[in-house]
C-alpha cells in the first residue's frame, strides 16, 4: 500500500475541517460541541451520524461506520486510500509527495486508468476520422460535433485487435488490457480486443477518470450494448453516466435509462440528465445520486418495461429518502425521440408537468381500469388505497385522499377508513415478518443445550471484550500509561485477530513516539478496521483514564483467556456432554 509520511499527513489534516467536509455531502445540524445528520451510510430516519470537532472524527451509532476524513472520502466516493488522499490533497491545494509505486494493486489501479485514458484517445481519433460508420450514425441521429468532444464518445473498429496493438505500442502489458477489460482471452489463446465495431461511450467518474466503456452496436446485432465489467477500479452496479458533467448543474437530476437519452437531453440544454449504465439500477447507484441531488426526475422510457422499471427505481430512491418525481412522456418513447421531434421547449413542458411519485404510482393504478363505471371505480380505488397507504407523510396521504374522493365522487371518510385498514395490513405484515425472524434467531439459539452452552460461552467474552475495548481506549487516551502497562499486557489475551492489530499499531506508535490521531491510522487499517478504533476512540471520552482501570481490565482479559483453554463442552462427545448433566455422588 502506498504510504506517506506522518508531516505529509499532519499538514493534510491541519488543512481540512472534518465538519465542513461531511456538511459538503451530508446536512448536519449543530448540537454543542458535535454535529450531527441523517447518516450516508445507511438509511435512516433519526440521524445518529456525529461529527466530532475535538477528534476530527465521525461515528454513526446506526450503523458503525465511522473514521476520520480519509476514511470518510473513501466510503462515499469509493476510494483506495492513495486515490481518497489525493482527492483531499487536490481540494485543499496540498502537493502530492513523491509515489512510492510499492504496491501490486495500486501500480495495477494507476495503468488500468492510464490504458483507459489512452483507449478513450484511440476510440475518438478513430471516431472522427473520414467515413467512419459511427460518426455517419451520430449525425444523422442529431448529435453535434461540440456534443461529440464534450462526452468523448469514439469508434472500436471492425478489428480482432486493433486497440489491443495500439496499447502495446504505448508499453502495456495484455494481462493489465485484460484487467482494465480492454481485451480478453480468444478460443485460441491470443489476446484480442473486447469492444469491435461499436460506438464507444466513456464512464468517467467524478475525478475526470475514465475507468469504464459503453459499447453500441451500429446495426441490429446483439447484444446491442456491451459494457465493461467489474474491474479493480469500476463497479457496475455503483456507477452514473454523466454525473461528473450533471453535478456541476443544480442539485435537481434527471435520470433516463441510456446514454444517447442523456447526450440529447444535455445538448437541448438539460445538464443535470444521468443515467445507469444497462444494468438495474441498485441502492448503491441511488446513494451515490442522493449526495449530489435533493430531488431526482425519473425520466424513463413509455413502455411498459419503462414504467415498470421506473416503479422500481422508486423504491430504491424512497428507502434512500430522496425526493422524486416522474416525467409523463408522451409523443415518444424516450427524451431523445421526443426532442428530435417535438424540439426543447415541449420536452421542458413535460419536466414542469412531471409526476411526483404518488402521482405517478396513481396513475399505474387507474391504467386500463374504466372508472366511469361503479366497478371500474370500486377497483381503482382498491389499488389507490394501497398506494396511499405506503406514503408515511400524513399531510401528503391527506392530500392524495381529498382529491381521490372529488375525483371519484366516493366520501373522504370511506377512502380514509380504507386506508386505515391497509394501513392496518402492512403494520401486520411488517409485525409478522419481524416475528419471524425473531422466531428463527430464537430457535437457532435454544434448539438445544449446546447452543445455550454456546450463549452462555459468548456472554461471558462480552465481559472481556468490554475489558480489552476499555484498554485501548485508555491508551488511546492517556499514551503515557502503555510503559506502565506493557509488561502486563499479553497478546494473546485479545480475543479477536482486529483487536490484537490494533493493539499492535498502537502500541509501536507509541513507542515511537508517533502521534495517535486517527488520519496516521488510515494507510493501515481498511475502512472496517477504522470503524473499530473510531468506536474505541469514542469509549475514551467515558474511561476513567487510571492505571488501576487498566490493570483490572487485563486481570479480567486473562481470566478469560484461561476460561477459554478449559475445553469447550459445545465440542465433547455425546457421552461426554451427557456426563454433565449426571448427579454426582
């Protein structure tokens, strides 16, 4: 891993304000000494997210998640720690140190980006050469030449190897083409290109690295789209096309379901349109959205498989708490085809008349019914109940209710009473599904008298756990006590392999002399393990801070440790096991 020096790092921290950074993603709001917000980590309704001034640190107490500016920029934005570092680095106007290219995946990371970028190069040139199919094709679909420069769009020739040849030209090797998804393994053994013949558009990510491609075919061959796959520097199913252009723009997106709809849409003057790429849009892709939008505009195809997909992505943005709204496209199938033929100006009609999502859901629920009959009105209603009963705003829910009731002439107090019924269903619903799994845990726990040995086992290392999480939180706390204590301490004592590094960690850094600040921490320790000594970090401000809390806490490590070494009766023989329970004499 790529390390940096403790002044490098203590430079970067006395230059970065932990508050300011998180307020940049998430919405704090100062209680005291803390701050505190909805957590972008997880969803939640009641913030337990807290940013600590004092420490530069933040922990969610929902979650877990926790660290310190490295770590945060590595979890939100899906960072290495070399990359998050340059990332805070180039924000606060710090130089990078010299790289210290010791690292296999971080050398391997640095050439995927590099061949991407050189790939992104060749497909252009290529793509503006005279004759080439694919410009022909992107003209003659509207798309202008500033547009063409500006998402870097380009052409994989009708060639096994082009690209391939071209980027071993440049000194790459084929197994880092094969691991940037560049090339791949022919029947025959030799390398050839992945993307032939196809339209080529970049995924950049919000650095300006192009780390993916979309690949379209000109004609009717399938499969229309191929895409990169999971790499060490992209995963599909947390990327956004066009979000590095569309966050430059308003914090109101819009989201379509493909490229060309996203290139058209910014070419009519629409900057704020993203995209998925291909694949079905997932929690992670609306996390990523959420921290860049307050409100996100779904504007998916008309069909059937359009609407159902927009149903879908609904969901996902409400579990994410994320405003969102539905654009009713009619006179085409997409954004690209509407504004072809209808031109900017109605497309913007159609975003100003947009659904909200219980408008939309509404909609879906009264298609194909006839609700100018008795029954037609009877069967809409049925499904507008359950739509209503799903929206947790009173005041929203109410509003919904006093329209459908002039809509369909049915009293106010009918469809109220209705609603409190399903109301009543999806509270018994969740009620029996949380049963369940409470039932399930409580019979894998008491299905027999060894798992209730094993309980009891676990219950008593909660004391010795309390025991070592008090000693490295006090050491954290007080460094001075460790020459007091270290020749007390036995490693072996720790109960789990995280808990004896960090010990390990911290200690040497104490014998060295070397600070304790979380940010030294962050080139050792994965976000998870950051999570842990933020946690520890956080009991230091209860312990009492005395040699004689210290020394008791190991007593009670030791003592457990030889509790341990007396054979585990989950683990004898039947016969043995039985004996326990045999009256003696």
């Amino acid at each position: 891993m790529a390390r940096f020096s403790d002044d490098f790092l203590s430079e970067l921290r006395s230059r970065i304000d932990i508050e300011e950074l998180v307020s940049s993603y998430v919405n704090l709001k100062k209680k005291g000494r803390i701050s505190q917000g909805l957590c972008p980590f997880h969803t939640e309704k009641t913030p337990s997210f807290t940013v600590y001034n004092d420490t530069q640190s933040y922990y969610c107490f929902g979650c877990g998640a926790g660290g310190e500016c490295i770590t945060f920029i590595r979890n939100i934005e899906n960072l290495d720690y070399y990359d998050a570092v340059q990332f805070l680095a180039e924000k606060v106007g710090l130089k990078m140190p010299i790289e210290q290219e010791d690292d296999g995946l971080y050398v391997l990371r640095k050439r995927i980006y590099e061949a991407n970028r050189e790939a992104a190069r060749f497909f252009y040139n290529n793509l503006v050469k005279p004759d080439c199919p694919a410009y022909e094709y992107l003209i003659k679909r509207g798309i202008k030449p500033n547009t063409i420069k500006r998402f870097g769009l380009g052409y994989a020739p009708d060639s096994w190897d082009a690209l391939t040849r071209h980027l071993r030209s440049l000194g790459f090797h084929d197994n880092e083409l094969i691991s940037a998804y560049l090339s791949k393994k022919s029947r025959t053994g030799s390398t050839i290109d992945v993307f032939m013949n196809r339209l080529m558009f970049p995924i950049i990510d919000l650095r300006g690295n192009v780390v993916a491609f979309g690949g379209r075919v000109l004609g009717d061959e399938k499969p229309k789209y191929i895409n990169t796959s999971d790499t060490p520097v992209f995963k599909k199913g947390r990327g956004i096309f066009a979000l590095n252009l569309a966050k430059a723009h308003g914090r109101s997106l819009i989201l379509c379901e493909g490229y060309m709809d996203v290139i058209a849409m910014h070419q009519a003057g629409f900057e704020t349109a993203i995209a998925g790429l291909g694949t079905a849009f997932t929690t992670e892709q609306a996390q990523l959205v959420a921290r860049y939008a307050d409100e996100v505009t779904l504007a998916y195809d008309s069909d059937e498989a359009g609407r159902n997909a927009a149903k879908r992505t609904l969901s996902i943005f409400q579990s994410c708490n994320v405003k969102t709204k539905v654009l009713n496209l009619t006179g085409g199938k997409d954004p690209d085809e509407i504004i072809k033929r209808f031109g900017k100006e109605y497309m913007q009609k159609i975003i100003d008349g947009s659904l909200s999502s219980t408008e939309f859901k509404l909609a879906q629920a009264r298609e194909g019914i006839n609700t100018e009959t008795a029954d037609g009105k009877v069967e809409f209603l049925r499904k507008a109940v359950d739509v209503l009963a799903t929206v947790d705003d009173a005041i929203e829910r109410d509003v919904y209710t006093t329209r459908l009731s002039i809509e369909t002439e049915v009293s106010k107090t009918a469809i109220e009473e209705q609603i409190k019924r399903a109301l009543g269903r999806r509270k018994k619903q969740q009620d029996t599904e949380s049963f369940n799994k409470a039932r399930q845990l409580l019979e894998g726990r008491v299905s027999s008298a060894r798992n209730a040995l094993k309980i009891h086992a676990q219950n008593v290392s909660i004391r010795a756990r309390q025991a070592e999480e008090t000693l490295i939180a006090s050491l954290l706390h007080n460094p001075d006590l460790y020459k007091k204590l270290e020749d007390k301490i036995n490693i072996d004592d720790f109960s789990s392999d995280i808990i004896k590094r960090l010990f390990i960690i911290i200690s040497e850094r104490i014998e060295n002399q070397q600070e304790l600040d979380l940010i030294f921490f962050a080139n050792e320790l994965n976000p998870d393990e950051m999570a842990v000594l933020t946690r520890f970090l956080q009991k230091s401000r209860t312990v009492s801070n005395t040699l004689e809390e210290c020394l008791d806490c190991i007593k009670v490590m030791s003592e457990e440790k030889l509790k341990q070494s007396v054979k585990d009766p989950t683990e004898l023989s039947n016969e043995e096991f039985m004996r326990l329970f045999y009256k003696k004499e």
